[in-house]
C-alpha cells in the first residue's frame, strides 16, 4: 500500500513570517518539512544552522527531514540531532566514510539517508541499503532554489526504484528534490518517487491550496486516503 508524503521545502518560505507559513502547511496537510542546511562550501550558498532549525522544531509537530549540503557532516550531525529533526541525509561526495555516517545518524535515533546529485552514480544508493531508510533523489543540482526539473530525473529514479525492488528494498523511500511543482508532480510520482519536496511550487501563491492540490494529483497513484502525518 504505497503512500506519497509532501514536503514543503522551507528554503522558499518567508522567513519573516516563518511560523505562520508553517501553518499554512499543516492547514493544507503537509507530512513533514523539509530544511535545506548550506555551508558556502559544499555549495556555494549559505542557509541555516542547528539554532533555528531548533526554533523551527517549537513551532511544529511536523516531521523535519534536514537536507546536509555541508562538507564533513558527521562533524555537525549531533548537533542538528539535538536541535529536533527527524530525518538526516547528507551527499555521498562530502565524507570519506558513507556508511559510519548513516550509523551516526541512526544513533540519535533519526532517519538516515543519502542524496545523489543528478551526475553520482546509482551505485552508491546499492551499496549503502543496509544504512539507509530513504535516498534523496536530486532532480536539480544542489545550492539554490527555483531551479528547473532536471529531465534525466526521471530515468534515474524509475532505474532506482527498479533496483530498491531487485534488492528486496522497497521500504526504502525515495526523495525527490528540485523544480517539483503542480505541473510535474504527477509525474514524478510516476516515476517511483515517495516524499516529495516542493519549495517555489507550494510557497508561491497560496500554500494550503497547492499542498491540497498536489495531494490530490498523488491519490492517483495510491490504494488508500493519504495520511496527514508520517
């Protein structure tokens, strides 16, 4: 019984009315919140860090899947741990040690991923399964928001399902990231994709509305009413 998660993506909220825009998106029955962490030097861009993604963690009960777009990871993962999230996956380029950082972050407790750009090889999800309980996708390449969807996505995440179904995988979520909007959703979905990560696509216009919107364009491809939760 397949279930399809919407996951705004923070990046594109107005952060000088942050918490009632996380409202809107439980107003409009978001699952969880995506949070993308940037560095300036594993992408050259900077967002957030652990103090406000503790600020965040006091205004919702939602799920937080934080996204590390951050060198060395495992050296800031305790922190974001304490901080209240939910789900961590970092990028496979950014540490030497793979699966010794998936077994950190499932020390805290927390969800563990890893994020593939659109150029990293699909080998690197088939040989970490044991560690991970969803892979992030990238259907843009990482660092700024509003890019546009990334047609070879959807091969990859079709041949990715494939595998996750080969290896007797497919608890294992697949997370879908960049250019999702309205439009494209469905097709997304179609392709194999579980938790989808929408930012100018939900916090450009009303976000309630395009949450509502796209939840019911992904009860096409499941068996029962989606949850309102993970």
């Amino acid at each position: 019984m397949r279930k399809i998660y919407i996951e705004p993506s923070l990046l594109s909220a107005d952060f000088t009315n942050l918490d009632k825009q996380i409202m809107e998106c439980e107003r409009g029955g978001a699952n969880m919140l995506h949070l993308d962490i940037m560095d300036g030097h594993f992408v050259p861009n900077i967002t957030i860090g652990p103090f406000v993604v503790k600020a965040i963690r006091k205004t919702t009960k939602l799920p937080l899947v934080c996204h590390l777009m951050i060198s060395e990871p495992e050296k800031y993962i305790p922190q974001f741990a304490a901080a209240g999230v939910d789900y961590i996956s970092f990028h496979v380029e950014a540490t030497p040690h793979i699966n010794r950082t998936l077994a950190l972050i499932r020390s805290f407790g927390i969800k563990s991923g890893i994020a593939l750009n659109p150029g990293t090889p699909l080998e690197y999800a088939t040989e970490n399964l044991d560690y991970c309980d969803f892979i992030l996708l990238m259907s843009v390449n990482p660092g700024f928001e509003g890019q546009e969807l990334i047609n070879s996505f959807y091969t990859r995440c079709r041949l990715l399902r494939s595998l996750l179904n080969d290896y007797a995988r497919e608890e294992i979520l697949i997370e879908a990231d960049g250019g999702i909007k309205i439009d494209n959703v469905a097709k997304v979905i179609d392709a194999g994709a579980d938790m989808i990560v929408s930012g100018s696509g939900i916090f450009q216009g009303n976000i309630a509305t395009n949450i509502k919107q796209m939840r019911k364009i992904a009860r096409r491809f499941t068996s029962s009413k989606l949850e309102s939760n993970s």
